[in-house]
C-alpha cells in the first residue's frame, strides 16, 4: 500500500457537509477514487466502441472472436519449441 498525503480546498459548507456525511475518510475517499476509475474506463471503452462504429467497424460474434483467439494460441504453440507435447 502507499500513502499519499492530500490536500483539498473546498468551500466551507461543502467540507463540513463531507465531513459530516464521513466522504473524507481514508476508506471513502479510497472507495470514491475507485469509483471514479471505473467510470473513467467505462466512458473511454464506449469513446472507443462509437469509434469503431463511426469507422465502419462492424461488431464480431462470440464465434468471430472465439475462432480468432484460437488461431492466435495455435500459431503461439507452434512458435515454442516442445510446446503442446
């Protein structure tokens, strides 16, 4: 674990409020900063989705991707000498 120190400059009513709901507790704000994340990586994952659609990109069946990913480990094994025996 590491141990960031943080400083926040917020107006007066809204600190006492945090404060007072216990939003400024290491384990709430650890909670938040998470929280945040996720909704950072879904919104980038749906920029990119409309993207591709924008691009003409078309989406691929389970069966597409199951079938890619099988050709990907089959050329895999066959480039590492004794793999697969």
């Amino acid at each position: 674990m590491s141990t960031r120190e943080l400083k926040l400059d917020l107006p007066e009513r809204l600190a006492k409020d945090a404060e007072a709901a216990g939003l400024l507790t290491p384990k709430t704000m650890t909670r938040l900063l998470k929280q945040e994340m996720r909704r950072q990586a879904a919104q980038q994952l749906l920029a990119g989705a409309a993207r591709a659609t924008a691009g003409g990109s078309r989406p691929r069946s389970l069966q597409q991707v199951q079938a890619k990913v099988d050709a990907v480990r089959d050329a895999s094994r066959q480039d590492t000498p004794g793999a697969g025996r």
